[in-house]
C-alpha cells in the first residue's frame, strides 16, 4: 500500500466512523444484548458494506454510503410501520413466546420454538429462579433471552398492553379470553371513551392502567 492510498483509507475510515455514529443514533438506542433479529441483520449489512468500501483504496466511499443511507431509510419505514402496524410488527420482530403461561409451562411453544428443558433451566437460573414453580410469566423475546415474571412479584393480569399507540391489541385479549367489550367498559371506568385517545392501557390485577395521549413538552428536552 502506498502512502497515498494510506491516507485515502485514513479518511475513508474517518468519514465511516462518524457516519455510523451518526446512522446509530438515527436508529434509535439499543441496550447492548437486547437487540432483535432484525437489529442484528441491518447491523451486520451496514459492517460488510463499510467493509467493502475500506478493504479496497480506490473504490469510492460513495459505494458504502449510499446503500448505508438507504438502509437506514428502510429501517426507520420499518420501525414506524411496525408502530403502526401490529402485523407488521409481528412479522418484522415476531410475536410474544411465551414459554411459561400462567404458571404453566407451555410445551407446545417449546417445541415450536426448539427451545428445550435444559436451555430453561439454564436462563432461569441465571435470574436466581430455582424452579419454573416460581414463575408465573416466561416470555421468550426475539434475541432469545428469557424474562420472567414471578408469582410472588406479578401485578398484572396479562405481560402484553391491550391498547398500544391507540391500537387494540387483539391478542392480547384474546389469550386473556376477554373482548372489546371488557376493553371499552374498563376505559369507560376511567373516563374514556375511545381506545384512539389511549396511548398505552394494561391490565393489573387490581385495578386497570391507562396512559391517554397528551400534548405537554417534552421533559428531556432542556432549553
């Protein structure tokens, strides 16, 4: 490599560096290890194609950011749809597992999922849980982490919001066996009317949980 093409690789590398900086905080934070599938895939497309780029002196830096760019665009379509959009949310990110329901382990969502006793075990474990007795809720997230919910610390009636962005999750309700009709009576209990005016509602166990829509500033934003 000569000096020239050094430099040029230099800068390429300068430009990359801040341009991921960049792309990842238009994408949104992401707890290290908690990111789903589809995180890791656009992840790993962004690398190779940076990768590319720098591999090779003269090829323009113009071949990474492009389809970077566009990636990124793709991304932020995705995410808002599946915003709007439970199905799409479901199809891009996939839908609650759970692997313990209620206290009960759900066998039929193991096997579905390939997800055996040991690998269970092995997660419950590593959360102080000695024994699946404890848990009342086991949801198997789309990185294939286990969270758990014990019995001793539940508080709710079913781990999923039934409203979400003033979308109803249907089902949510349908796996707690109830209805728009339950929903609609619950809301009216507080004050509401319309799911629409709902930014988030859940089910306790003694009581019912609603966040409505609202227009006040933004607290983390500092003037």
């Amino acid at each position: 490599m000569t000096f020239e093409e050094a430099l040029l690789v230099i800068g390429k590398t300068i430009i990359c560096y801040f341009f991921l900086i960049i792309t990842l905080r238009i994408m949104g934070k992401r707890e290290v290890g908690k990111v789903s599938t589809f995180d890791i895939v656009v992840f790993f497309v962004i690398s190779e194609l940076f990768s590319l780029s720098l591999n090779e002196a003269e090829t323009s830096i113009l071949h990474s950011l492009i389809p970077v760019t566009v990636i990124v665009l793709l991304q932020l379509g995705t995410a808002f749809l599946s915003l709007k959009f439970p199905k799409v949310r479901n199809a891009m990110e996939g839908s609650t597992n759970f692997i313990i329901y209620k206290g009960k382990i759900v066998q039929s969502e193991m096997k579905k999922q390939r997800y055996n006793i040991e690998d269970l075990m092995i997660q419950l474990r590593s959360k102080d849980v000695q024994s699946p007795q404890e848990v009342e809720y086991g949801i198997l997230e789309d990185n294939g982490s286990l969270n758990v919910i014990l019995k001793k610390d539940c508080e709710v009636l079913y781990p999923d919001p039934l409203i979400l962005d003033g979308r109803i999750n249907e089902t949510a309700l349908k796996r707690m066996e109830k209805d728009q009709q339950y929903l609609l009576e619950e809301l009216k209990k507080q004050g509401y009317t319309d799911p629409k005016e709902i930014f988030f509602a859940m089910a306790l166990k003694d009581s019912f949980y609603v966040v409505p829509f609202e227009s006040s500033q933004n607290i983390n934003k500092v003037k």
